[in-house]
C-alpha cells in the first residue's frame, strides 16, 4: 500500500513538474526591443495629408492631438510616452528616421528611449 502512494505522489509531481516547465512566460517582464524607422503621427500614418514636409504635418497632427508613430514599411507603431525627454527628441526626429527603445505589444510601443537612426 505504501509504494502506492509513493508512485502516486512521484507521478503527481513528475505532472506538476512538467506542467510548470511547459507554461508560456507570461508571467515573465516584458522585454524591450529596438525599432527603427519614420517618426510620423497616428492620425496620418504612413500618407501625410497636410502640404509641406513630413516633419511639418507630423508636428501639425500632435498639436491637434494625435500621437507619435514609428512608421516602419508598411507597419504604424504609435507610441505611448509622457516622459518629456523622450516626447522633445520625437519632435526633434519629425519627419526623420529614429530608433525607439520599449515595450512592443502589437503596433503600440511604450517608449523607453528615442535616439536618431544609425
């Protein structure tokens, strides 16, 4: 009867073992990526409406209340940020191509660094 149980209780923990090396990292942190491309704005996209240069509508778009993007081909990333370092070198990146560090999920990235393109 005693090397029953002892089977059992190996087999429950060989179970339990396995099931926990076997489920998703979803309680892992998040990692941080590195994306490059176009700082635009959500509300344009990847075709900039307004006349002038990309720079010129991006900026008009944000003081309108739509937010940073990174667009990248085809793909539109907006960006969540509210860290003023970060929000002044988009502005300065208008229109050109810059390298945004964060968190992705899905096409939003929350920004944790802004640097020019390389």
């Amino acid at each position: 009867m005693r090397s029953g149980l002892i089977r059992i209780a190996v087999c429950l923990n060989t179970i339990a073992l396995a099931a926990v090396l076997t489920m998703p990292s979803a309680f892992a942190a998040p990692k941080t990526e590195s994306v490059t491309g176009q700082v635009g704005d959500s509300m344009c996209g990847l075709k900039h409406e307004m006349d002038g240069s990309a720079a010129e509508c991006t900026r008009a778009c944000i003081k309108q209340g739509s937010k940073y993007a990174l667009i990248q081909g085809e793909k539109v990333y907006t960006l969540e940020t509210k860290d003023a370092t970060a929000l002044a070198e988009l502005d300065k990146l208008a229109g050109e191509n810059a390298t945004v560090k964060g968190i992705v999920t899905g096409t939003t990235i929350a920004v944790t660094s802004v640097a020019p393109a390389k």
